[in-house]
C-alpha cells in the first residue's frame, strides 16, 4: 500500500502519490484538450483501491467542470477520499467566497471540501477579510483545512499571522523546479504547513516521451525553464533550455542504469524531499496511473537521490527562489 503522511496541522493523512484533476471534465477548447469520463471514472475508483486517497482539483479548472467530473466519479466512494479543491483570487471577498464555495460543493456533489486553497495569493489588503471568511466556512463545517497555494514567505507570513491555522501550501516541485527548497519549504516545516507538490513531471516533459522539446505542445514550455519567445510564454527571460536538456539526459542515463523508465526516476525523486506531504501527478487514463503508481513504489537509494540533486542543483540556482515559473522577477506572483 501507498505511503500516507500527514498534511502540516492538519491532521488529514494523504497518500504521498496524489491525482491531480486539472485535466478532468476538459474540453476541446481547454489546456489539456478533451478528457473522457469513462478514464476519469476508471483512474479514481482504481486509484481509491490502489491507496491513494488525495485528489486535486478548482474551481477555475475547466469552468468547474473537472471539480463536476471528480464529483461524478467518487460517487458511492466519496468518504474514501480526501479532496483539495482551490478559489480563485479574484473570489476571495467574503461574500464572493462563500457562494463560490458552495458552488464547489454542490459541482462536487459533497457537503464538505477537506481541503480549501485559495489558489494564487490575493492583494494584502483582502487578506484578513479572506482568511476571516475561509474560517467561518471551517466553523461550520463546510471545509475542513484551510490551504493556499503559490504563496511565497511574506504571503504565507501574512496569512499566518490572520490567526488561520494553515494546513498546507500548494506548489510547483519537481526536479527541475527546486525554488521552493531555498526559502518556502523551510518555513512550512517551521510552521507546520503542509507541502502538495504540483506539476511533479513537469507536464510530461520529464517522462521523456518527448524526443525533443519541440515535439512537447507548445503550452507546456511556458515556464522559465524554457525560451521566452515560445508561444504563450509571458516570462520575459531567456530560459535555460541546454541545461534543462542536460539534466533530461542525465536522469535518462541514472534510470537506464537502475534498469527502471525516467519518468520513475524523477517522479520517486519527489517523494524523498523532507517537508513535502503528497504530490500530485495529473494523470488522464489508467496505464498513466499504473506507471506512476509503480514510480511510487521506488525506492532511490541515499547515493541516486544525491547525485540526483548535484545533477539539477545548476538549474536551481539559475532560477533562483521565485517559486512563480510562470513569471519573471518583476511580475511573479509568489513573494
Ligand atoms: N496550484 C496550482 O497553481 C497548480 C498549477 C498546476 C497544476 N496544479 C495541480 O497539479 C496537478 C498536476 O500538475 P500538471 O497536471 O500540470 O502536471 P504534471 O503532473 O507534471 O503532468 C501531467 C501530465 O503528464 C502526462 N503524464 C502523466 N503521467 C504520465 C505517464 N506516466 N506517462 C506519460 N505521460 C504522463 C499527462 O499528459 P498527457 O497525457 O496529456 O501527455 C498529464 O496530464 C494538476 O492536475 C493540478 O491538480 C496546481
């Protein structure tokens, strides 16, 4: 069975291999292109039987429609699961807050949200009006942790300080996104706040089922790793794409020599990280979720896990602590 940690304070148990849903209910017109319930349904009931027990998704993923489509496929199993569902910033005025909330709930056919993130950090002004609101939702027992996302040490700090117990912190890590480890993942251990990890294969890029990096859709080369003159790209830097090619190529050789695919290599590498509760791989029919699931059962010696780290440590330092892949210095979000 799959390892479950607790998440920060909250006292919840999450599998240390979570399902990210952000693909789920997607459309012809949506970042991840259409998704059939059919393998929505088969991912979430065997991923249920297999140990895992955390599943991700929004509101603003796919219009409400992945949090409807998760809804349907724990039907009949829905206390087997815990689910992470976020806001959007721009709905973290209390009374906003509160109908978007109950429109989750209802999209997610429950009557309590495990976990409640606001996804992006929101202005500092509406921070205790917001944290106010999420803990009058949590007296009531309409979530039960309360959760942000993409919050860096002084957005964490002043949620904190609102007097709301935090229970965990979503953010991009993989081994090719290592910000986090400078500054954020110190202070969640220091304060109890759980870590999920998102975007932990870097959107497929480190399954290396792309022979190059212009084979990958275009959409998912719009972090700093990459060029910014790449379609969709708004970070304004000039990426790091030999040494990202380098690193690929390393993991490739580790994995060939552990006679295991690199996408394991990369994906077990996450779990070894101290601080870090669960992280969530999107996963879109059931041979993904048997392949990571199997990833999940590596153990990486002591000795791979640090040449692991030394081979990606150049790339860390060149993107620095800004944990907003997204953006360049003067526009990220994450602070
Ligand atoms: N809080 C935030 O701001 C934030 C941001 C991003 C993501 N997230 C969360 O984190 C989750 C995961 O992130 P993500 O989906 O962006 O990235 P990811 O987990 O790194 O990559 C997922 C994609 O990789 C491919 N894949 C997964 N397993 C595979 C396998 N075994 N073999 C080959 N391809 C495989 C699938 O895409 P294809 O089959 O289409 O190739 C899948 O959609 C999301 O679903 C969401 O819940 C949160």
């Amino acid at each position: 069975m799959l390892e479950k940690r607790i998440c920060g304070g909250s006292g919840l148990s999450l599998s240390v291999l979570g399902i990210g849903c952000w693909s789920f209910g997607g459309g012809s017109g949506d970042y991840w292109g259409p998704q059939d319930q059919g393998d929505v349904d088969a991912v979430v009931r065997t991923a249920l039987d297999r140990g895992v027990n955390y599943f991700d998704t929004a509101e603003g993923y796919n219009g409400g429609r992945s949090e409807e489509s998760l809804g349907r496929a724990l039907q009949g199993r829905r206390h087997e699961a815990i689910i992470g569902s976020k806001i959007s910033p721009t709905n973290t005025e209390p009374e906003t807050l509160r109908r978007h909330c109950e429109a989750s709930l209802r999209r997610l056919q429950t009557d309590v949200i495990d976990i409640y993130m606001v996804h992006w950090p929101i202005p500092a002004p509406g921070v205790p009006d917001a944290f106010a609101a999420l803990q009058a939702l949590q007296a009531e027992g309409k979530i039960r942790a309360i959760g942000v996302s993409n919050f860096g040490v002084a957005q964490m700090t002043e949620a904190l300080a609102t007097g709301a117990r935090i229970g965990a912190n979503q953010l991009c890590y993989n081994i090719l996104s290592r910000a986090i480890e400078i500054e954020i993942l110190p202070l969640c251990r220091e304060r109890r706040v759980g870590v999920l990890g998102y975007m932990p294969l870097q959107q497929g890029i480190l399954t290396g089922k792309y022979r190059s990096l212009d084979e990958a859709p275009p959409a998912r080369l719009r972090t700093r790793h990459f060029r910014g003159d790449r379609p969709g790209s708004r970070h304004g830097q000039t990426g790091e794409e030999d040494l990202v090619l380098q690193i690929l190529d390393g993991i490739r050789r580790i994995a060939e020599r552990l006679g295991v695919p690199m996408g394991h290599v990369a994906l077990a590498w996450t779990f070894h990280t101290p601080g870090i509760t669960s992280v969530l791989a999107g996963i879109r029919n059931l041979a993904q979720l048997e392949d990571n699931l199997a990833a999940a059962a590596l153990m990486l010696p002591p000795e791979i896990v640090a040449e692991l780290d030394a081979l990606s440590d150049p790339l860390k330092q060149r993107l620095g602590p800004n944990a907003d892949y997204f953006a360049g210095e003067a526009r990220r979000r994450t602070r």
